[in-house]
C-alpha cells in the first residue's frame, strides 16, 4: 500500500485521538462532542503516520457511500492489522460483490429466524451457569462468550476450540493496537491454521454448517480459492466475535446503569428491539473504520490528499445533533434510530447485521426474565478497551 501524504495539517485540524485511554474508550460521549463542535474534520498523529477523522453524521455517511475516492481496497483498521488482507471487508466492487453476494443468503432474516431456538438454548446455558450466584462479572460471562459460541456454531468449529478461539481473536487486536505486529500477525496465522484444517476437512466431508458452504463456494464459476475461503472464514470469525461482543457489552451496560429503563422493558418486552437499536447508536460497537483517500478531495472545507488514511468516526455520527436529537439521552421513543450507523453504511455495511441483532435482543430478553434486578455493582467496574471496537473487559453486575 502507498504510503499517507506527507502534506501539511494545519493546527487547528489536529486533536489526539483519545479512544485509547480506557476513560474515554468507556463513555466517548464527551470526545465524539468536542470532534463534532470543534473539528469534524480532524487529523491524529496517531498510528501508521497519522489519519483523519471524520466525525459528522453527513460527512461519513458520504464517506461510506463514496466507495471511489474513500476506498476499502487496503487495511480497513487504525492501526492497520497485519497482512494477509481480509476477503469482501478489504475489497471494492467488483470483486467484493462476488464475495459478498454469499454471504447476504447465509444471513438472511430467514436463516436468522430458524437458528433462534439454538441461540437462546445457548443464552439460558450461560445463564443457568452464574444466575445463582447474585453477581459476576458479565463481559466474561456473557458478553463475550455468547457470540464466540454463536458464531462458532454457525461455523461448525469444535467445541474444545471455542474459547480458544475467542483468545486468539482478542489477541489479534489488542496486540496490533499495542504495537506489537508480530504478535498480532501470529495469533492470526494461528487462526488461520485451524479454519484451513476446518476448510480441507469439509471439501472432503461436507456438513450442515457454514465452513461448508464456504469450502464448496463458487466464485466467477469456479471453486474458491483456498486461501480465500480462509479469509472469507477469518472476516465471519473475527466480526462475529468482536462486533457482537461489543454490542451485548454496551447494551447489557446501558439497562444495567439504568433501573428505570431495565423495569420499564421488564414491563413491556416489546421495547426490546427499540432498545437495541438505540444502544447500537450510542455504543456504537465500532467507534470507526478506515478508508484510504484515491484522489485529492475536500471534505468540510478540509483538504484530504490521495493516499491519506481516513477513520469514519461512526460512533461520533451516531450522536451528531444534526441527525439525532438530544444526541447524548438513550430514548426508546427515537422515530429515526434506524438511520444510525453502527454497522456502517453503504456497500461495506455489515453483512452479519441481522445475526448481531438477533444474539442481541435474546440476550436482554433471557437476561431481565432470569436476572429481573439486573444493576451495576459499582460503575468503576466497568472497563472498557478500545481496540479496534470498545471491548467491554470487565462488567462487575448483581442481579
């Protein structure tokens, strides 16, 4: 990849980009406020040379939708991962389409619909697993376990392997965020390894799971690829496990730091689905993800030159004045929730949406009915890292 600009900021573009410190990774409220009021077009020095930082609702989702001059075709992360590139998230059209176009049938709502049971069975396992205890700590518990055994199902992975699994996921970006890129690239290989071995064992014994549908692929009428079938394993690992996490962990953070909203969704389920979404816009799972600049372009009055690394602030869209209302109040009555942008936007919006959603609204349904006095212990309990997504470390709850 081309190396950033070497071009001039000017002083009052650059702000630190302060999403690392734990405080700010743990209510970015404040940050994302002084971005949008101060600087909606910033520059960090931060990381791989420095980049910019689009914070305006109206500014990133152009971004997003512009694929042509902010293209997905180079690292999609700040600090970029390292290689080898991630199938369909690091493409632009054509060839993600042809990778894309997949992945849209094996989650539609459909499928979402008839794997329910299975995911609640799950939920009520992990549950049954602490709820007698009266307090835990819910990131371990549930948070983020929960989805690495979601989406290890849906892969068809071994059991014994789950956790191990989650481990080496959390390494890959804790690591690359930390500077240690050849710790980041090993516990990728190690990933890759094991679903490579995954992938062979189905080419030669198909099964009922998505490891299979990925092994007997066509692309361009021709089998996949393997090391393709590998990545595009790696991007439903890796999403599955962080994006959804991070969710659950800023959702179950939300109603247990609020005793009337919890009591207020106990008294009407209904809400459920709304509450979802408005905890996707306020902790928006990933603050941002990159782009890179094809061509000099101006964004705010902002020169971007070609080559410069761009970060769509999506978490600081999602609580833009000029989009949402009383950006910084979580309100299940919000008539335009659904234009937030959690999961991004445009041709690169999240393939695997319907299935966060899903693990996300059984989880606070089993969660009030088994744990209906659900509260935090004590708010400095909670912890909060940002990698590439907020990842909810420590959630310290009593029930």
């Amino acid at each position: 990849m081309s190396e950033p600009s070497t071009q001039t900021v000017s002083s009052s573009n650059s702000v630190p980009f302060r999403l690392t410190e734990p405080e700010v990774a743990k209510e970015p409220g404040e940050f994302y406020e002084d971005l949008l009021s101060k600087c909606p077009v910033a520059h960090s020095d931060s990381f791989d040379g420095g980049f910019w930082m689009l914070s305006g609702y109206k500014d990133v989702y152009d971004a997003a939708i512009n694929v042509g001059v902010f293209s997905s075709a180079g690292p999609v992360t700040i600090p970029a991962l390292p290689p080898p590139r991630i199938i369909c998230i690091e493409q632009d059209d054509p060839e993600h389409r042809k990778y894309r176009k997949p992945l849209q049938g094996w989650f539609s709502v459909k499928r979402m619909t008839a794997l329910e049971p299975s995911i609640r069975s799950v939920v009520t396992t992990l549950i049954d697993e602490i709820v007698e205890q009266g307090e835990g700590d819910l990131a371990e518990a549930l948070a983020n376990t929960f989805p690495t055994i979601a989406i290890a199902l849906m892969l068809g992975l071994p059991e014994k392997d789950w956790l191990w699994f989650r481990e080496r996921a959390m390494s890959r970006t804790r690591l690359a965020q930390r500077g240690d890129t050849a710790g980041s690239a090993a516990a990728h290989a190690d990933i890759a390894t094991r679903l490579s071995e995954g992938i062979e064992a189905r080419r030669a014994e198909p099964r009922d799971d998505m490891l299979s549908d990925i092994a007997l692929l066509n692309v361009d009428g021709k089998p996949i690829d393997h090391d393709d079938a590998v990545s595009l394993a790696f991007l439903l690992l890796g999403a599955g496990i962080e994006t959804t996490a991070s969710g659950i962990g800023g959702l179950l953070y939300r109603v247990a730091g609020d005793p009337e909203l919890r009591d207020q969704l106990i008294a009407d389920p209904g809400l459920i689905e709304a509450a979802v979404e408005e905890s996707l816009r306020i902790e928006s799972p990933f603050p941002g993800l990159a782009r890179t600049a094809t061509a000099d372009n101006e964004v705010g009055g902002v020169e971007i030159a070609a080559r410069d690394r761009v970060m769509l602030m999506f978490g600081a869209a999602n609580r833009d004045p000029a989009m949402f209302e009383n950006p910084d109040e979580f309100r299940l009555d919000r008539s335009n929730v659904h234009k937030q942008v959690a999961f991004g936007a445009g041709i690169h919006r999240c393939v695997g949406a319907p299935f966060a959603r899903l693990q996300m609204e059984v989880m606070l349904e089993e969660v009030l009915r088994r744990m209906p006095n659900l509260r935090l212990t004590r708010p400095d309990d909670v912890k909060v890292a940002w990698t590439t997504s907020r990842e909810f470390t420590a959630l310290n709850c009593s029930w």
